[in-house]
C-alpha cells in the first residue's frame, strides 16, 4: 500500500526550516539539532536525551495515523507475529513472579501480548488510545507494563514515560520493544524511519537517561527490547 501523503521538502522551504527556531525534545524538552533530512521529513537530535525526532508540523493526523494502522494485518493467533512478540514475553515473564499482573500499553487492534501473558496466568489489562481506549486502565498500579512497537508513535513520549512508571508498583517492570538507533549512516537506510507513523527514534543512550530520569535499573535485553525496572520500596 502506497504512504500517505506527505509533502515533499523543497531545498528553499527546508533551509528555512532550518533557520528557524527548533522545536524541543519532546522526551525531556532539550534543545535540538538537524540529524537527517529524507524526502519526506526532517529529524532532529536531542543534545541532552540523545532522542531523534520529527517536528510536530510533519506528524500524520489521527485520521491519516488510523488508516495507516488499519493495513496492518496481526492476529492474536499468527504464530509469526507470536515469535516476533516473544522477543519482549520471553525476558520479561522470566522476571516476573507468579500471579503478578500486567497491562498492555498500545495493544492495537489484536492484543496479542495481553493474551500471551493471559495464557501465562498473568491477569491483563490492555489500553490504546485508539484500539481499546478505557481510561480506567491507566488508573491502577501494575507489576509490569508492556509497550511493544509503541514508542516509536508517541508524539510526548516525556509524559507518557511518565505515566506508566508511575503506575509500576515497587519492584515492577515497564517491557518495550522498539528498535534502536545505531549511527547515522546506518540511521539514512534503515526502515524504520519510512514508516510515516514512526516519529521518535531511542539509542542506548536514550534509554540510559530514561532510566537515570524515573530512578528505573535499566537492562537491554536484545537489539529492540529494553526492560525497566522500579526499585522496590
């Protein structure tokens, strides 16, 4: 399926774009540097989180970001997409204890994590603010949250990150699963970035003063998976 629409930068339009003041880190409000700049988009650089990102002006609307999403095609019982799941399921329930219980952040529309963990014997909640959007959800403490392929789509991922470690309790694990950036070069091939829906990009260093901001032990467990986890009291 072709992408959306998205109007293509002129050399004159980004010089001027590039001039002008710089939107903040939408991690931790930092100042910010050109990175790279595609056919599409522009991506600039935290110089205190270390997170790339797309100004806001470049984001899809909800409409454009929901018909995208719909031409996904994930099934709670594709044993593909399991595996690919289980890159994030399989270090995460090692770490948990028996009955613990959980919630999926971004579960889209096939919530196949919640009935991972379901079937684990773990009890599940699931949010998504466009799939399954119960606030109530996000209104209790948790042992371990879950955020596969989220964190990539959030447009304030400062206050999002937030949130969830503040619903962990003591000891409890946020799990995500998004890729992360290599170097620049790998950076101007790599796929990630022409999903026009993906607008944050997290290094190791990223997910270093994630942790360092919420008071969270950090541990990366593969290439895409970083888990979280809160003190305990």
């Amino acid at each position: 399926m072709p992408l959306p629409a998205i109007a293509f930068i002129r050399p004159a339009a980004y010089a001027a774009a590039m001039s002008a003041p710089k939107p903040p880190c939408p991690l931790c409000s930092g100042s910010a540097r050109p990175y790279h700049r595609d056919a599409r988009r522009d991506y600039l650089q935290c110089e205190s989180c270390d997170l790339i990102f797309v100004p806001p002006h470049q984001h899809l609307d909800v409409a454009a970001t929901r018909a995208f999403y719909d031409t996904h095609e994930n099934a709670l019982d594709d044993p593909g997409y399991r595996r690919f799941l289980g890159r994030l399921f399989t270090p995460l329930a090692q770490r948990l204890p028996p009955g613990a219980s959980g919630l999926d952040f971004g579960c889209g529309p096939a919530p196949a994590l919640v009935a991972m963990f379901s079937e684990a014997g773990f009890a599940m909640r699931a949010y998504d603010p466009l799939f399954a959007p119960d606030a109530t959800a996000l209104e209790q403490p948790y042992d371990f949250i879950t955020s596969s392929e989220v964190f990539e789509h959030l447009a304030e991922p400062g206050a999002e990150i937030a949130r969830l470690s503040g619903l962990l309790r003591p000891g409890g694990w946020l799990g995500v699963m998004t890729k992360r950036v290599r170097d620049r070069g790998a950076f101007a091939q790599w796929h990630y970035i022409r999903d026009p829906t993906h607008i944050c990009f997290y290094s190791d260093t990223t997910f270093r003063f994630i942790a360092n901001q919420h008071g969270l032990e950090l541990e990366l467990a593969g290439a895409d998976v970083a888990l979280l986890r809160k003190p305990a009291a």
